[in-house]
C-alpha cells in the first residue's frame, strides 16, 4: 500500500505539473555520500541506491531529513541534494540547537540552518 502511494506521489512529480518536487523524511538515505556504508543513521545500500534512483528520475531535486541529531548532507549524480538537519535538542555533534528554514521561491529553494541562542 505505501509502495502504491509512493509510486503514484512519483509519478506525480515527473509529469512536470509543478515547478519543485521535494521529498521529507525521517532517517536519511545517506549522511555525507550515496555510497558509504550502513550505520545506524542511514539506510541499506541496496535500498539507497534504488530510492535515490527513483527520486531523481521523478524529478526530486532535494530531500530534507532529520535523525542524525547533526547537519550533514551531499549530492546524489550533481541533481538532488540530500540535506539532513541537526536537531533542535540533545544534539550529537558539534552543531549548536537549531532549526532549518526552507525557502521555495519561484526558481530556487534554498535553505540555511539558524542556530537557536543559548
């Protein structure tokens, strides 16, 4: 049932009717590059591979993720990016507590992580 879902939401992303396709999600596909190896914060290659895959020839140009409590992120075939937020709380890394404001204008999307004041 998901996989039709999904199948349909992609399939309504390549037929061109809108200027921008993006994708959320919770855990990211990968946290720095398409081709690094499992861990805990990113999926099975196999499984990687073929959504990426699916997304880019849909015409997603970004995917927004959270999970790994760090800002981290790459590009998949210089197309779509994959961007993935640190967290707002119990941070991980070296990012302070934050959030991410997604900017969709008519030619672009951009975005930039804005650090909350301790």
């Amino acid at each position: 049932e998901q996989e039709s879902w999904l199948d349909e939401q992609l399939r309504i992303a390549k037929s061109g009717k809108y200027k921008h396709s993006l994708i959320f999600q919770h855990i990211p596909l990968y946290v720095e590059k398409p081709d690094e190896p499992k861990i805990y914060f990113n999926f099975l290659p196999a499984l990687r591979e073929r959504m990426l895959k699916r997304f880019s020839d849909a015409g997603i140009c970004k995917i927004f993720c959270g999970h790994y409590h760090r800002n981290a992120g790459g590009w998949y075939n210089d197309k779509m990016e994959l961007v993935v937020t640190s967290a707002v709380g119990s941070q991980l890394g070296k990012d302070k507590n934050g959030f991410r404001v997604v900017s969709v204008r008519e030619t672009e999307i951009s975005h930039e992580y804005v650090e909350l004041i301790d």
